[in-house]
C-alpha cells in the first residue's frame, strides 16, 4: 500500500560493477534512494550468517528508471566484482536488505534423478552459481554432520571446439559425492566464492540413498535370428530381470524387441555388435525397434533399420504423466534410413513422400498418434539418461514426453523430417550435443484439449519447466519454420492478462471485466478459442 517500505521480490544477476541492476517489487518511487556496499570476501567455512545492512562503506545511488513495481540502477563502476548488499529507501521507509550476485537455485538433480547415490553426482542448477577466478562450494548438511564439496569445471566439447569462452554467472554446479555419505535427506546450500560467512544460499533438499538393484544375472544371445534373440529376452522375463547379452556379430531380427522390467539389452561393443532390421521386406514395420514399459536399459549396441521404419528405442509407458521412467540408453548407435531401396527417384517434397508412400510416419505403421510422430529415441518419464548416442534417421532424431533427467554427449541428425521436440518435461539437463536437423527445433509449452490429438493424455495443461541446455551445437535447421529453439503453445491453449478479483491458497477469482485471452497462433483465432467465464474461480 502507499507509504509501506519498499518490498523487493527479484534482483537481475549476475552483475558486474558498471552495469545494471533490475530490481522488482513494490513501494519503489522515482526519488528511491538506494545504499549499495560490496561484502568482503573470505573462505568460506560452515557458519551461515544473514547479510548486514550497508554500512558506512556504503554508496548512495538514484534509480535511472522507476515505476511502483520496479526499478533500475547502476553498480559503482569503482566497486570490485562481487556480491553486494542493497537497502531501498522511500520517504522514511526502508526495504530489507538484499543480496546482489548471491546464489540462485532453481532445482537440485542427482544421478538417479529423484535422488543421489553414495558416490554419485549431484547437480545444482540456477543462476550466479559461480563466477571466473573464485571457487564455489558446496555444502551438504545432516543434523551435526556436514560434507564441504568443491565443486568440478564442466567441460562442453562443442563449446570448446569452437574457442568460445564462458559467461560469468555459472548456471550448473557439478559435484562427486563421497562413497561414505550417509544415506537420508541433506539441506544442500551453495557458495560463489564471494560474501564470504555470508554468501551461503540453501538451494534445496539433496536425497541419498540406493535404488532397488536389478537382477545381474546374463543371458547369452546364441545365434543371430529372431528366436534366439527371443529366447533370451524370455529367460531374463522369467527370472525378472537381468542381462541379454550379445557378443560381437550381426544379427537380424524381424519383429520388435519388447525389454521385460529390470532388464538390460547389452552388447559387446556397439562397433562390433549390429541388430539389421531389413525394413524394405516388411509390409508393416514395427512400431519401434526396441521398447518397454518402463525401468529398462539398452547399451553398446548398433540398431540399423532400412526401408520403411518407425521408431527406434521406446519407452512404451512414457506416453502418461505418471508412466515410463528409469530408462538408460548409452553407447547406442541409431541408423533408420527410409531411402534405403527407394530407388534414385528424386522426390520433390521428400519428406510428404515419404509419408505417403508409407516409408515413415503414420501411414508406415498404420497407427494413431501417439505413435504417428516418430523418432529414433521415443522416451518419456522420470530418470531417463541418454548418454552417448548417435542417431541418425530420416524421422525425427528424438522425441522427450514427460523426461526428467538428462541427455548429454550425443550426436543427432536428421536430414529430412528433422523436427525435435521436448515437451512437457521436467527437471531435464541437455548438455554437450550434437542436433544436426532438416527442420524446426521445438522446446514446447502445451495444453491441449481432450479431443486434440495427444490431448487428454500426456498434455493435458501441461508445460516445460526446469530445463537446462548447455554446451550444444545446433546447425542446419533450415527446413519447415527453420527454428532452432522456440517455446511454443497450440491451438485451444488459454492465456490470461488482467488483474484477479482475489486469491485462495491455490486458486484465483477472475474479475468481471478486463479479460484478455489469447489463443492459438494469433487472437483472432476464434475456431481454437476456449471461454475463460468472469467470476469463476480457477
């Protein structure tokens, strides 16, 4: 209200001395006065203390810009890089003290995704995480017990071939966690290396513990046909779980690969162990090469289909919010080439041909979506590590429904389709890879409506949240809307601007006037439009 403190709820950073601070809020006014002072630094130990106010040291700035809700203002250009402390005065009010450049945790991620193993990883993800030259710090702390962790240099190969240097601001900590450390609940706080006892921030609740082991037991694939690959999956299903193990060889299945639970497809090395589909003989190819329902794996494998293809790998179950999941592909190459066979033809629309004749997409499986956009990787739920992989296919490279986890170090072209897609994902790190595409990239915000394809099932007011994309490549997306990245909605998605009537704890009442919706690709799209009702409470 008029004449309260100025309250401050976001501050831009990272910031550098000489550049601009944007401040968001309440209370602010064009004479604001704020005091800004740098906090010294020092090694940082286990005692958390709460910033001070400025002090004597402090600076007296005026805003460059302000409205009610926010302003702006310069750093001192003779301040030394750091963290600072700032207090915003209007009239005879004062804000409370807040940290400029201190650390922002947006989510915490271990190696088992949901949690962390003793001796695993543990990521940290957010803003001005660390800064060039200092070090950053982390600390993990369980009633008296406390582990300091040093956090490890991330290396992008794609960014260093390129001789590109970093951004100051470090958005993703990376630390090893010890092998003895205690299984339970740890509070998770970080450290830039400024601001010394006052630079710690908590950046959320790190869980460790040892997932349900799966069976280690290995079944021998003996022989190169469907049967024998039949007969070992079989064996690993009987004993719920295990290892099919194929040594180095050629070997030709005809029908898809269903991968029970707890089971690994595993081979000798995936340059000298290669699964032929001869897609070009097949009426109707299968719907994936290999799939299962969730809690799967498939490594050091070639798969190779030619002809008419569909999907490659599939998370069967990954379709649904609360399906798939636990699912590792590493060391896999991927190769589905629908020219294979199709003859010297030139098409003049590659890719509608290619569907049409059946060679891809849904005419080449006879289904219905969800199963009509495919991809070499189809994944989709909670723990999904893709890791070193090289997909090369006429369909899509990948499509991620519902994932959290991450995808790093791999290669993906596509030189027809080519579009991408990420949706509806959650708590993904996509890090040092190749996207080599024909098309658009798509990074998709949805919500669609029952009777929409797909809607009703996995994109039901669902959007992206929490994703991080570091250290890739994306090149030759040229074809169909030629993006690289977008953020997108589709038809009947609904967005209001306007003031609210009021607010429960989780719900909002909308007012009766000044209602603005915006739906589809433009407003005027009426035949998408939903009616949002005045005064429904949401």
């Amino acid at each position: 209200a008029l004449g309260d403190a100025p309250v401050v709820s976001t501050v831009s950073s990272p910031t550098m001395p000489d550049q601009t601070v944007l401040v968001s809020g309440e209370g602010f006014a064009r004479d604001t006065e704020i005091r800004i002072a740098r906090l010294k630094d020092g090694k940082p130990g286990i005692e958390i203390k709460e910033a001070p106010a400025p002090g004597e040291d402090a600076r007296s700035v005026m805003p460059l810009q302000s409205s009610g809700r926010s302003l702006k203002f310069v750093v001192p250009k003779a301040f030394e890089k750091g963290m600072y402390v700032a207090s915003f005065r209007t009239g005879d009010k004062d804000s409370e003290v807040v940290r400029i450049n201190s650390p922002i945790a947006l989510w915490v991620q271990g190696d088992q995704f949901s949690h962390s193993t003793p001796d695993g990883w543990l990521r940290i993800v957010g803003e001005a995480l660390g800064f060039e030259g200092v070090e950053s710090t982390v600390m993990l702390r369980k009633g008296s017990e406390t582990h300091m962790l040093k956090a490890q240099e991330l290396a992008y190969q794609q960014v260093a071939e390129k001789g590109l240097k970093g951004i100051e601001g470090e958005y993703c900590l990376h630390v090893s966690l010890p092998e003895e450390l205690e299984k339970g609940d740890w509070e998770v706080w970080v450290h830039n290396g400024f601001g010394g006892a006052f630079g710690w921030q908590q950046a959320g609740t790190a869980r460790v513990g040892v997932p349900p082991k799966w069976p280690t037991d290995v079944f021998r694939v003996e022989g190169g046909d469907q049967r024998a690959i039949e007969t070992a999956v079989a064996k690993a299903k009987e004993n719920g779980g295990g290892t099919v193990y194929f040594p180095a060889g050629i070997y030709r299945p005809t029908k898809a690969i269903e991968v029970p639970p707890f089971t690994t497809l595993k081979g000798e090395d995936s340059g000298r162990v290669e699964l032929y589909w001869p897609g070009r003989t097949m009426k109707v190819p299968p719907v994936a090469l290999v799939y299962g329902k969730s809690d799967f794996a498939v490594e050091d494998l070639t798969l190779i289909q030619t002809g008419r293809h569909a999907a490659g790998i599939m998370c069967e179950n990954g379709f649904a919010p609360d399906g798939g999941g636990n699912v590792t592909v590493r060391n896999v190459v991927i190769r589905l080439n629908a020219f294979s066979g199709v003859g010297s033809r030139s098409f003049q629309d590659p890719t509608a041909e290619l569907i049409d004749r059946g060679l891809i997409g849904p005419s080449g499986i006879g289904g219905k979506e969800p199963y009509g956009r495919v991809a070499a990787l189809m994944l989709g739920g909670d723990n999904i590590t893709v890791d070193n992989v090289n997909v090369w296919s006429t369909g899509h490279p990948f499509i991620l429904d519902w994932v959290g986890g991450i995808v790093k170090d791999s290669v993906f072209s596509s030189p027809v389709v080519g579009r991408y897609w990420i949706r509806a994902c959650h708590r993904l790190i996509f890090e040092n890879n190749q996207v080599e595409c024909g098309g658009a990239v798509a990074c998709y915000n949805v919500s669609y409506p029952d009777d929409y394809p797909f809607g009703g099932r996995q994109y039901t007011t669902t959007s992206n949240r929490n994703i991080l994309l570091m250290g890739n490549r994306f090149f030759k997306s040229w074809k169909n809307d030629a993006e690289v990245l977008t953020v997108d909605s589709h038809p009947a998605v609904n967005l209001y601007i306007g003031p609210i009537a009021g607010a429960g704890k989780d719900t909002i009442q909308l007012p009766k006037e000044n209602q603005y919706v915006f739906s589809g690709t433009s407003v005027g799209d009426q035949k998408c439009r939903k009616t949002i009702e005045p005064e429904k409470t949401y």
